[in-house]
C-alpha cells in the first residue's frame, strides 16, 4: 500500500487539509471626468519638470553607487548563514589543533564572510582619517589659510574611555556566546528527542496491521527537526529538504501551513491516535511531543529576542565616535600614521562587534 493511499483512506483528511478559502470581493471603480479641461502646460512647466527628474535621477544614482559595497557585503553575509554545516570529525580536529592554522586562518582572511562584511565601515573611517591627515598636513605647508585651526586634541579623554567601550564588547560578546549556548542546547535536546521518539515508536509498536501507519510516523518525527530549522533560517530550501521524508500531498500541507514544525507535530498526534496501543503507551509516546513544543519556544525566543536594541545601539555609536575622532586624538603624536592605526582599530573592534552579531543558530 503506498503512503498517498494510506493518508487518503485511513486518516481523515479534515484534520489535515486547511478549510479557510480567500473570498475576493468584486470592487467597482467609478471614473469621473473633470468637467473643464486642465490648464495646459506652458514651456516653463516642462522645463521645471525635466529638471527636477533630472536631479531626482542624478540622486538616486549616488544613493545606488554609495551603496553599492555595503549591499554587496550584505549578500556576501546572508549567504554564508545559509551555508550548511558539518559536525566536527576527528580529521577536522586535528586540522583545527594543526600549528599552521595561523597561517591557514590569515590566507582564508579574503574568503570569510566576517572580515568581507566589515569592509564598509572600515574603508568608512579610513578614509575620514585620509581627510583628516590632508588637512592638517595641508595647514603644516602652508596650503590653507592661517586661521583655520589644526585638528588636534589630548588623549586624556580616550584613555578614560577606553575601559567603558572595552566593557561593552566583553558584556556584548559574553551575552552572545551565552545566547549560541542556549541554542546549542536547545538543538541537542530537540535531536535527542527526536532519536528517542523514533526508538519507542519502532520498539513499542509491534502489530503488523500498524507498519503503515508506523512508517508515516517515522517519516513525521525525522521531519520534525528539518521543518524546525527551516523555519528559523531566513529564504531556507524547506521543500528540497523535506521532500525525501514527505509525500507530496503531505509536502504540500505543510508548505501552506502558516507554522510548519507545529503542522508536522499535527501530523504525529494524529498518527498516534490511529496507532493501536496500550493507553500506558500511547500516554508516554504523546508525552514526547512536549519536547518538540519546548524545542520551538527555545528557538522562537532566541530568534525574536535579540540582546537589548538600546544596549547594542550604544555600542555601535560609541565604536563610531570613537573612530571618527581616533585621528585627530593621533594626530600629534603619529601624523599621517594616524591611517594604518584607524584602520587596524576599526578592523578589530568592528569585528568583534560584527562577530556578536553572528546570530544564535548552532546548526
């Protein structure tokens, strides 16, 4: 007996198929016609008229320039979250441990998605110290006029801040690393559960009438874990990644579902109580799908609750004055080294700051 004929025969397809069907209402658009005709346009309209589409298009075409690189860096990061990672063998280890991981590491610097998206904001403040190392050099030869004044000031007030801006990327970096944690174990409970599941429904049912309805099961809680990550990674291939576990009506079901991982538990407690068992047993299988629902608030938390929005703010602006005014703290005593010394600080906190950003997801 094949799967489809199994779901459309034995389970009862209400409680599957959605009912809720869009009504369009017909809508009916009166025209009306103005009874004089409008005042034609002069030549001095036209012109006023090309000129400003002349400068809206001339605008636009600098925001689309100016945010060419930032869009860019963007697309190079989104697609590495969607990138699919493996577990960590033994040989993996052992290349991790190797003593040219350094060198490794500094060769694969242009290929990483964290220093590609920092490019940006580092090329951003590079270049304001470029402006600002020209001008004061200007205003040393003598190339400007002696009244402007020389962008200058003491090292007194980033030295009492540096402690406060250091706090902020630990407690940041710290609050990251326990969110990635939280998630990691999230995960491990969902699979977990999911193993132990699918044991006690292979062990526990043993009549030969069932093995249809035990085989649509297995296929329901291997699912479990797939539908669950797509649906917390962005633009994730769900239906590529379930189509090996689902038949294409129940494939279908779950595409249309508003919450996929909670139709497929649907799935699995309807099965269940087709499943011809003891009530001992049929308790303790169901008492499983709580893992499930647990797994989906951990995950859903971690997702819609990112750390603080005013605590992150805070730091993105202090990391921003404090490079904008690096150079002209610099500039006394490193002159025009004030370039490489913002580049290699924006580099570092900015990294680390992007690195918290990283996101939660363990998989």
């Amino acid at each position: 007996m094949k799967q489809a004929t199994f779901r459309s025969k034995i389970l009862p397809p209400s409680h599957f198929i959605p009912k809720t069907l869009l009504k369009l209402q017909p809508s009916i658009t009166t025209l009306t016609f103005p009874s004089k005709s409008p005042n034609p346009l002069t030549f001095k309209t036209l012109s006023c008229l090309e000129s400003q589409s002349q400068s809206e298009t001339k605008t636009l075409t600098l925001i689309s320039v100016l945010r060419a690189i930032p869009d860019w860096a963007d697309r190079v990061k989104e697609r590495g979250v969607k990138q699919k990672r493996t577990l960590y063998s033994h040989e993996k280890w052992v290349e991790h441990r190797s003593s040219l991981r350094h060198v490794r590491h500094l060769l694969s610097s242009l290929s990483s998605r964290v220093i590609l998206s920092l490019i940006p904001p580092v090329i951003a403040f590079t270049m304001v110290a470029v402006v600002i190392a020209s001008y004061n050099s200007a205003l040393d030869s003598h190339l400007l006029p002696g009244f402007l004044p020389v962008l200058r000031a003491s090292s007194l007030p980033y030295q009492l801040t540096a402690p406060a801006l250091a706090l902020l990327l630990v407690f940041r970096t710290e609050a990251s690393y326990s969110r990635f944690v939280d998630g990691k174990k999230a995960w491990t409970q969902i699979i977990a559960g999911t193993n132990d599941f699918a044991t006690m429904v292979i062990s526990g049912t043993d009549n030969s009438t069932d093995e249809c309805i035990k085989d649509s099961l297995l296929r329901y809680i291997m699912a479990f874990p797939v539908a669950l990550k797509g649906h917390v990674i962005c633009d994730s291939d769900v239906s590529g990644d379930l189509q090996d576990l689902l038949d294409a009506d129940d494939l279908a079901i779950v595409l249309d579902s508003k919450h996929r991982p909670r139709c497929i538990i649907e799935f699995i407690s309807q099965s269940l109580q087709l499943l011809n068992l003891e009530a001992t047993k049929q308790n303790m299988l169901e008492s499983k799908i709580s893992c499930f629902h647990e797994g989906i608030g951990v995950c859903e938390q971690l997702m819609g609750i990112p750390i603080p929005l005013s605590y992150t703010r805070l730091t993105s602006r202090f990391l921003v004055l404090w490079h904008l005014t690096l150079p002209i703290i610099l500039w006394d005593d490193c002159h025009w080294i004030v370039v490489p010394a913002t580049f290699i600080s924006a580099a570092s906190l900015f990294c680390i700051e992007e690195f918290v950003l990283r996101g939660w997801c363990p998989y």
